[in-house]
C-alpha cells in the first residue's frame, strides 16, 4: 500500500466555527495559537451547538469579546485533519 492512500484511511472530517471580527477602524482581530502562529479566532464545534453559537463562544474564549453583531455567512471549506 502506497503512503498516500494510508493516509487517507486515517484522516478525520472536523467541524469547526468562528469569524472575522472587524472594529470601528476596520483592523481585524487576530488570536495568538499558543504563541506559534497568529489566526482568526475558530474552534471546534460542540455537540448540540450551532455554527453561530459556537463562533461566538470561540471568538468569546479566544478574545474576551462578547459584544459582536453578525453581519453575513462567510461560507465554509473542507480540510481533514490526520490521527
């Protein structure tokens, strides 16, 4: 068996939610990952839990913001993370 079709059969699908978070002067929020990289605020989302309350809840537990006003759907995209 080739490397790249192992592969595959040991990556995981992954839901996760979050958002661009804009200020009055239109600078963009960006969260520390650990101190390794700087990132739009995003985490997984809990069971029960819909893709809005779960960026909220991430964008609160990243950032301390609690006052946020969803102004649009920014879609989505596909990437699996391996085990």
């Amino acid at each position: 068996m080739n490397i790249e079709v192992f592969n595959i059969f040991f990556m995981i699908k992954t839901s996760s939610a979050g958002g661009v978070v804009l200020n009055s002067h239109g600078q963009i929020l960006l969260v520390s990952q650990e101190g390794f990289a700087w990132t739009l605020p995003k985490g997984h989302i809990e069971a029960n839990e819909s893709i809005i309350e779960a960026a909220k809840r991430e964008i609160y537990e990243k950032s301390g913001l609690t006052q946020l006003e969803f102004v649009r759907d920014l879609g989505f995209y596909e990437r699996y993370k391996g085990c």
